[in-house]
C-alpha cells in the first residue's frame, strides 16, 4: 500500500511528540527532542492481542502501514484454533456453521472495507481490506463476500474445528427435554455448562506509526450460537471500529448490538477530538451506554447493570492508549514502543 503525507501532517506529528510526553501520566512518548521515527509508534489491542501487538510492532518499525501492520498482527489471531472467538476456531453459530465478521479503517486515507458472516475463509480481516482496495463498496455480507474472496484467490477451508463442534453440539442438545437431540446417556450436562453461555470474543488491533498515521482492525467469529446471518458490531464502520487520522483510534470488543445502536467507537473518536484522554472517553462511553440499558429490559440486570460485557481501546494521534470495561479488573494489550505487556483496563463495576 502506497501513501503520501504532507508535509503539515509530518510537523504536526513531530510537534504531537513533546506535546504527549506527560499525557496521563504515563510515559507514553519518547522524549522531547527525540528524532521522529521510533519514538512515537504504538499497537493496542485486546486482551487476547498480545502477540497481535508484537506482530504489528515488528512490522511497523520496518516502516510498514499501520493497516498491513495490525491485519498482520490479528491474523496470529484467527489462525489460531484456541482462540474461540477470532477466525479458524470459533464457535459458530446455531446451525454450527462458523460466520466471521471483520473491519479495517485505514486513517491516512479515511478508507474503510469489511465483510460480513463470511464462510469458508479463515481471514476475513484480509478479504475486508481487499474490500478497501479492490471495489467500491465498504461492506459485502454472506454469499457475495465469499465470492468476492474466492475471485481475489481465496480458498475455502474448514473453520470448524472439533473443539467448537463440540461445544456447538452440547448447546444443541441441551437447548430443549422435547426435541430430538440427546446428549450421550453417559453425559449429562447438568447446570453449569460453558456452551450455554453466549460469548462474543473478539480481537481489535489499532496502531499508530511513526509518521502519525493511524489504523486499525477488528475481527470475529462474532455471538456464539448466533442466528445465521447475524451481523455484530465488528464489521461496521462506527461501532466495532472507527479512525479518524487527525484525532485518533477506537474499537471495541463486547455485545455487538449495544455498540450498533450507540456508534460507540465513532463516539469514543469524538469524545478524544474534545480533548479526552483515551482512558476518559472509553469510560465516558461505558457511562454513556450504561444508562441507554436503562432504558432496555433486555439487557440490564435487576440491578439496572448492563447484563452484558463491553471492552473498548483507544489510541490518540499523541500517543496516548488506554482502555476500559464495563467489568473489571481486566487487561488489555499494548506495545508502546519499548514493552509489549498486558495493562490493567479501568472499569465501571467490579466483578
Ligand atoms: N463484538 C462482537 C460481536 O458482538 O459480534
């Protein structure tokens, strides 16, 4: 991927160098004075991103995209069949059929592309940029997005794995006493059992380059047990992702569906525009959606908590991340140059 950057853009970055230095208290940022070039670059991710942030941190100091840079890094991600949330490996949905959703945002040129319940490819965070790329369109869904993918030499592949089979099947056989399917008789899946729980895992990657360009990814296998055909917050641009290269990055991982309805990354990226610290705006965006649930009988607890989990991430064009959950404590990865660690996330509510 071939960019430009003027001139403007460079200086601003270089200035946004000293500027960050005490952002949040965090040394975040090389210090003033310091030669553009390395000082500046991060990768934030999800907690299931370390090796995400690693990957894309690598590529970037050998002045990749930022884009091919986080694609690279969440592709460990979905092909990674223990990863049951991402790519190769999730679970699926109720038809146990694997249906993946992912975005990509590229900063420098506001450009974005995704795909929606894709089958058949492992990757679809690739097919997504070629989305970008190669049409002009910013989301292609099911049947067409597999066709799409298989036109730019894509191959099908078993998603499946034995392990979610698995999973998917003790949900099936445990959803209804009236139906015809039985668990094993010398099984018996009494209370507690994990695939009864919907999860909806998923990795978001955003990235920040030396030259201040931001980008960023967020891929999935999307609600476990999921209806076909569903669509999370993932794929569209707003919710599950959104970047805007003057301001900065955001994403998110969580109940898809709350974030569709409030465009919480969009927000989180204006809530930096107005000066909040990443940190800040991913918390005033908890609060935000917190009291929408109050307003829901069907996602709030008799509490009045939210009955579902969100996690977002935010990187500014400083430099500055942070991150937040409605539950915690929980962590979340990031590379700031010089360490790449898993970081505790603020929250709304203790577990
Ligand atoms: N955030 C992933 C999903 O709800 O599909």
């Amino acid at each position: 991927m071939s960019l430009t950057h003027s001139r403007r853009d460079f200086l601003r970055t270089g200035a946004a160098f000293g500027a960050a230095a005490l952002a949040g208290g965090r040394e975040l940022i090389g210090a003033p004075g310091q030669a553009p070039g390395t000082a500046g670059m991060r990768v934030v991710s999800s907690g299931n991103g370390l090796r995400a942030t690693d990957k894309a941190m690598e590529m970037l100091r050998t002045g990749a995209d930022p884009l091919d840079a986080v694609i690279a890094g969440v592709n460990i991600v979905e092909n990674d069949p223990e990863d049951m949330s991402v790519g190769y490996g999730g679970l699926p949905n109720e038809d146990g059929v694997v249906e993946l959703d992912a975005s990509v945002m590229h900063g420098p040129t506001h450009s974005s592309g995704a795909v929606a319940a894709i089958q058949d490819i492992k990757n679809p965070s690739q097919v997504a940029r070629l989305v970008m790329e190669r049409s002009n369109h910013c989301l292609i869904v099911g049947e067409g997005a597999l066709r799409f993918a298989l036109a730019h030499g894509f191959k099908k592949e078993v998603l499946l794995t034995d392990k979610a089979r698995e999973l998917w099947l003790q949900w099936r056989e445990n959803l209804s006493e009236r139906d015809n399917w039985l668990p094993p008789q010398s099984k018996k899946f009494p209370g507690e059992l994990q695939a009864y729980v919907m999860t909806y895992g998923t990795i978001n990657c955003i990235a920040l380059d030396a030259k201040g360009d931001l980008s960023g990814v967020t891929t999935t296998s999307g609600l476990s047990w999921k209806i076909a055909g569903r669509v999370g917050d993932s794929p569209i641009i707003g919710a599950g992702l959104y970047v805007d290269n003057a301001i900065g990055a955001a994403g998110s991982t969580g109940f898809g569906e709350a974030n569709i309805q409030t465009l919480a990354s969009y927000q989180i990226v204006q809530f930096l525009g107005q000066g909040m610290s990443p940190e800040q705006a991913c918390l005033k965006m908890l609060e935000r959606l917190a009291d929408k649930v109050k307003l829901n009988p069907r996602l709030r607890r008799p509490d009045g908590r939210p009955n579902f989990g969100m996690n977002y991430y935010a990187l500014n064009r400083k430099g500055e991340f942070g991150s937040a959950s409605f539950t915690g404590p929980t962590q979340y990865a990031a590379h700031d140059g010089t360490k790449n660690a898993l970081r505790p996330a603020a929250y709304l509510y203790k577990s």
